[in-house]
C-alpha cells in the first residue's frame, strides 16, 4: 500500500502514525504481562513458597516462550514487506507457513521444559515442596505451548498489516478469565483442591486455548482478510528457510534479552526466598515497563517495513526516527513514575514486609535499567524492520550475555564476588550484594547494547539508500 510522498509530510504526520498503531499494541501487550502480574500477587497472597515457585518456574518457562516467540515474528517484518507492496496473497501463504513453523516449534519447547532439575542446578538447594510446584507449574504450560505459539501468528499477521485491535481485544477479556480461573485453581475454590502455583500455570493453559479459538474466530469473520485467502496450505520449505533464517536470529536476540532475567532468577535462589521474591517483583515491574518500547518498536518497525515493501526508503527514515523520539521521551515518563510511585506499587505486589524491604532496595536502580533497556529495544526493532538480524544477535550477545549476565555472575555470585559493594552501598543502599550486582551489570549491558544497536542502524539505513540510489 504506497503512502504519499513523504517529503510532503512532517515530522508529526509519522508520530502520529506510529502512535495510532502503537496503542492497541501497548494495550495488547499489557494485557499480556498482565498474566504474570496476577501471577504474581495472587501467589505472593497465597504463600512466600508459591511465589518462589511460580518465580522460578515462570522463569524458565519465559525464557522458553519469548526464544520460540522471537522466531515467529520474523513473520512481522516478511509480511509488512509483502503488505506495502500489495502482494497480498503471499500474505496469506507466509502466515499458513508460520503456523505450520509454531507446530514444529511448540515441540522443542515440551522438550526443553519437561526437566526442569536440569535448569534449578543454577540455584542451589531448593526446597523440595517449591521444587514440585515448579515442576507441575512447567507440565501445566506444556499444554499451553501450542495455543501460545500458535496466537502469536495471528499477533504477526495483524501487526503487520497495521490491524492490531483484534488481538488487543482478545486479549483484554483473557485478563478476566485468567483472573477467574487463577482464582480457581490456586486457591481452591468451586469444590477444587487449592494448587498454588500450580494452579496459575493450569490456568495459563486454559486461557491459552480460549484466546487462540477467538483469534481464529475473528480472522474468518472479518472481510478485511479476505483478500489474504489465509489457509494452511502444505508445509513449503523455501518459505520455511526464509522464515528461520530471519527467525533462528530474531529468536536468539529474545532469547538473549530474556536470559538475562531468567538467569538473574535462577542465581539470585541461592540468596533465599525473601531475596527471591524481591527480585520477582523487579524483573515483574522491569518487563511491564519494557512493554511500552516493545510497542512502539513493533508499530514502528511493521510501518518502517511497509514503507520498505513499497521501495519508499524516505518515508521508512523518517518513521524510524519518530519512534525513537517517541521512545525516548515514553521512557522519560515511565522513569519519573516508578520514581514517584514506588510505595504504591509495592503495596500492591506483597503483604511480606521482607520481601518488600528486598524489592524497595532493588528499585533504586529500575529507572535507569528502564531507560537503557528501552532505547536497546527500539534500536533491535528497527533493524528488524530491515530484516537484519545476525549483527544484531552478535552485538546483544556481547553486550547482554557477555557483559551483562556474565558479568554480573562473576562480580555477583563468581570469583569476583562482593567487589561492586562499594557502588551498590551509594546507589542501591540495602540490596543483597549477588542481586544488586546482576541488575547493575544488566543495566551496562544494556547501555552497550543500545549504543552498538543504534551504530550499526545507521549503516544499515546509508546502505539502503547506496541500494536504492543504484
């Protein structure tokens, strides 16, 4: 779909475009995290133990879903392309592709998430009752796996083509029913046995299944997605390599991004239950922060791609630089609100005094890992948008697993340990010494992984224009 000449827009005509798409992706996205925000408190009311592990299982489990997740929206970027040049029965045939890739994929997550004793050696001793939550908490969300993976198609698809209202409204009313069913099952009610964190991953599952049968549902009865002609079709290699070799890259990136706090959580077990649960409402608050530049990266990219599709390199400049604007100054607000809000917000997490003191030590720091982590998440979009991701992965590595996560292991819980405790005493005054080195380092890396990011997007943009100048 070719948009007028950009030279004839301002500078406020792509804001506003990037915002109109990107609320309903925020919504959605929200609407999302908010599972494990219920998650979390609801666990936390029931008991210290449950939410250790739900913390620890959920853990896992999102290091899972977000890698497999990352490959599938490779499908953001190829079917944006196809979209802004009009080519919309290919539309439909990489979508039927993608949901033959979740299938497959949805596999390899049981797999990696049927031993979870093989994750927990990062953590020390576990108390055998949380060590069982944990695992019937993974067995509960094997069943979800397929449904999730499955939505996330759909999530593309209508991403992509600048729809995102469908699935933010689908996932609105599945908060309702998540609430309803966790209410259910980890507390015990309507004649069921209480099953504590088990229970919230029950619920998951069912949730999972419900909103996959309304995202379907809604595809086939709006006329908008006629003109896709979407199906299934047969599983077609040359699409399936396309899509891996931009997904397996995109993948890793989430998976680099994700490992940081999984890890973190896994290592930060061995300071105790307390510690645990103070950290769980960090990285909680972290990833729900995380999802307004999530949004706008995802508006902006699927429109940057568009603009790409229909060979109109100035326009897909001009929408890159309005979302980082938009980032930058959302990151801002987000910053000013965890700052002012801070005792509200832990009012709402936990009733444990402990696990509040823990949590209100480690928020000193979130402000500033927020505004890190935020222009890191736009600048991997954006690229995305080009459908360059391998430099992309190489520089995260680097800079979140190398720097951040290794680092912080080393200087945390390694041979190092207990050497930032001078830095943590000035800015972080009362945080456990392994925890509040992992965040501090995590927030370097991310700082290093923003600046890398931003450099290499803009060879990727000059590269472009020698391209389309030639």
């Amino acid at each position: 779909m070719n948009a007028p000449a950009p030279q004839l827009r301002g500078f406020g005509f792509y804001v506003k475009e990037i915002l109109r798409q990107a609320w309903p992706v925020l919504v959605s996205s929200w609407a999302s995290i908010a599972f494990g925000v219920i998650d979390t408190a609801m666990a936390g009311h029931a008991s210290a133990a449950d939410l250790q592990a739900m913390a620890l299982a959920a853990s896992i489990y999102i290091t899972v879903f977000v890698g497999l997740m990352g490959v599938i929206h490779a499908l953001i970027p190829i079917i944006a392309q196809h979209f802004g040049g009009e080519r919309y029965l290919e539309v439909g045939r990489a979508w039927g592709q993608g949901v033959w890739l979740a299938l497959g994929l949805s596999l390899i997550g049981a797999a990696t998430m049927l031993f979870p004793n093989v994750w927990l050696t990062l953590s020390g001793e576990v108390d055998p009752a949380v060590r069982s939550g944990i695992t019937w908490y993974l067995r509960a969300l094997i069943l979800a796996l397929p449904a999730a993976l499955t939505f996330r198609t759909i999530y593309s698809l209508c991403t992509a083509i600048s729809r995102p209202k469908i699935v933010m409204t689908i996932n609105l009313v599945s908060i309702v029913f998540k609430f309803f069913f966790n209410w259910v099952f980890i507390f015990g009610k309507l004649g069921l046995p209480a099953m504590g964190a088990a229970g919230a991953g029950l619920s998951t599952a069912v949730v999972a299944w419900l909103t996959l049968g309304a995202g379907i549902w809604a595809l086939n009865h709006d006329p908008f997605y006629l003109r896709f002609k979407l199906g299934l079709g047969k599983p077609h290699w040359p699409s399936q390599k396309e899509l891996l070799r931009l997904g397996i890259p995109m993948g890793g990136s989430y998976l680099v991004e994700v490992c940081a706090f999984s890890f973190m959580a896994l290592l930060v077990a061995r300071e105790g239950m307390y510690v645990t649960g103070g950290h769980q409402i960090m990285s909680n608050l972290a990833a729900l922060c995380y999802m307004m530049p999530m949004a706008v990266g995802i508006a902006c990219a699927s429109l940057t791609a568009q603009a790409i599709g229909a060979k109109d390199m100035p326009r897909a400049r001009r929408t890159g630089m309005a979302g980082v604007t938009i980032v930058a100054l959302g990151a801002a607000m987000t910053a000013t609100v965890l700052i002012a809000g801070k005792a509200t917000i832990l009012r709402a997490y936990t009733d444990d005094v402990q696990v509040a003191i823990v949590a209100a030590a480690l928020l000193q720091v979130l402000p500033w890992f927020h505004l890190c982590d935020a222009m890191q998440c736009i600048g991997s979009y954006l690229l995305r948008a080009y459908k360059v991701a391998v430099v992309p992965l190489l520089l995260q590595i680097v800079a979140l697993t190398g720097l951040g996560l290794i680092g912080g292991w080393w200087l945390g819980f390694g041979p190092a340990a207990g050497t930032l405790q001078p830095v943590i005493n000035r800015v972080m005054p009362g945080a456990p010494v392994g925890a509040a080195s992992m965040w501090l380092m995590a927030l370097t890396g991310l700082g290093l992984s923003a600046a890398l990011l931003f450099a290499w997007y803009g060879h990727v943009v000059r590269a472009y224009a020698r391209r389309v100048r030639v």
